[in-house]
C-alpha cells in the first residue's frame, strides 16, 4: 500500500489543543502558545506513528453558508467572539505549519469537514491512501478500504484509528449511512435536533431495514406511532438535516510528495518561543529515516 495522505482537521486540532493545555504557556513576548504547541505536537504523533507522504491543514468557516441556510440552529452554540489568546495563534498557525511542510488550504463557503472529505476523495480515485484526522464523528462517513479516520477522542492520547468495521461497531451501520444516522439521530455538537423520539438504536435499525433516509420516510406507516408521526411531520426537515451532515466535494490540488521539515519548524518554533519544541523539531531532524 502506498503511503497515505494525511489531512488535518486544523481546527479541530487548534481548539482541542487550546483546551488541553494551560494558557499559561508562553512564547516570544509572553504570547501564549498553548494551541500552537498543542496542534504541532497532536500531528506529529500522528507522523511518526503512519509516515505520511504529505500533509495538508484543513481550515474552513464554523458554519458553511448553505448549512446555515438549510437549518438555523445549525453550530448555534458556537456563535460568539474567539476564546482569550486563540486569535493570535490562530494567525499564526498557517506559517507555523508551512515551516514544517505542511501547507494549509481554505475554501471560502465551506467548513473544513468539506475539505477533508475532498482531499479523501481525490487521494483515492488517483490510486493512493489517506487518512483523516479529527475529532469530528461526522468523518466517520469517509471510512473506506483505502481511507481511515484518526478520531481524537476528549482524554485520549493519541488518536483512535476508525475504519469500516468500526464504524459498523459502533453505529450499527455502513459508513455511507452516517449522514442519514446523523439526521435521524441528531447531533448536539452541531446544534441537530433529529427526529423526536428516535435514538441511536433505532436509527441504525431503521437504516438497516430500510437502506436510507429517504427509504425510511417513505415507510413511515410501518413504524410504531410516535416514530411514524416523527417522520412525517419532520419529513422535509430530516432531509435537510442529512444535506447539513453530507460532505460536499470540492475540487482539490493534491499535494505532491513532501517529508515534515523538522529543521525549518524547529526554526519557526523558537522564533515563536516555544524551545522545547524547537529542541523536539531538531532531534527529529538528524534522527534516521524509517
């Protein structure tokens, strides 16, 4: 098998970092640094344990515009102003990441999921691998023979590795159904109400008896009352909450081949002020490859 690309959920691994680590931790000009080095370090795990050929930063807007058009409540409890020290590394993040071969992309009018999934999409029909690192379940819908989800899961070290079989594991369906899964379900990370009454297990067995959403409305009059009046009176809602959890494609430039650069990030990191990193950056550097 060919060596995969890897696409990084950059905000996902942002936030994660800077609620991971204390804000305490400064750089240059006691600037916190916190989400930098927190990031850098969750990707570089990831690196040495698969040894991608590249490495693209996924970045994108909270909400895509056409999501919050289909639902309003659509990532509503995300609104409001950044949290204290994140904007400035935010800014800082596409460079950082550049330093260390690791070029950031960003569709305007799409979220990063989009651009990630493309990425899947696009590594795969040219004949290669790739993996997806996120701690977003909605992922879980690029699962494939050739494509596997590095889920960063709240408390773990490191990130749980997703492939079809786990998916089936865990939700009780085929990857290509997680969107269908997610309307029906809901999501509460993403503001998804789903449809009244209808849990996680009787999503999947519907989806299973029925083999999609559109199936399962249809045969709405062979379901219990409460699940019948659900999907009739939430039809035309429930199809939009699966279009909001579909990923859209969008046309990509896959990268070429290209190894982390450990010297040119350990360079950034210390013009960052963020030595220990630096100093992580430089052994890797002259360490064998392989």
């Amino acid at each position: 098998m060919p060596q995969p690309l890897l696409a990084i959920d950059a905000p996902s691994v942002l936030f994660r970092a800077y609620y991971a680590l204390p804000s305490s931790i400064k750089g240059s000009g006691e600037r916190p640094v916190n989400a930098l080095l927190g990031s850098v370090n969750l990707v570089l795990r990831e690196i040495l344990a698969h040894r991608p050929r590249a490495v693209v930063m996924c970045f994108g807007q909270d909400a895509a515009d056409y999501r919050v058009d289909l639902f309003s409540g659509y990532h509503e409890d995300r609104a409001g102003p950044a949290p204290e020290g994140l904007d400035e590394q935010w800014e800082q993040a596409p460079d950082l990441f550049e330093s260390l071969g690791w070029p950031s992309d960003e569709e305007a009018g799409f979220e990063a999921d989009d651009l990630l999934g493309s990425y899947a999409w696009a590594e795969q029909e040219a004949g290669g691998t790739a993996l997806i690192l996120s701690g977003d379940r909605d992922m879980y819908q690029l699962a494939a023979d050739r494509c596997r989800v590095l889920y960063l899961k709240t408390g773990a070290r490191g990130a749980e590795i997703v492939d079809e079989a786990e998916v089936v594991n865990r939700y009780g369906i085929l990857p290509a159904l997680v969107p269908d899964f997610i309307a029906l379900r809901g999501d509460p990370s993403d503001g998804i109400p789903g449809a009244r009454g209808i849990g996680q297990k009787t999503a999947a067995a519907l989806l299973r008896q029925h083999g999609s959403l559109e199936a399962v409305i249809a045969a709405a009059d062979q379901q219990s009352r409460g699940v019948r009046l659900a999907l009739r009176e939430q039809a035309d809602q429930l199809l939009d909450f699966k279009e909001i959890a579909t990923l859209r494609e969008i046309d990509v430039e896959l990268p070429e081949d290209r190894p982390t650069d450990f010297a040119g990030g350990a360079k950034a990191a210390r013009e960052l002020g963020m030595n220990r990193l630096a100093e992580r950056l430089e052994a890797l550097a002259v360490e064998p490859a392989g």
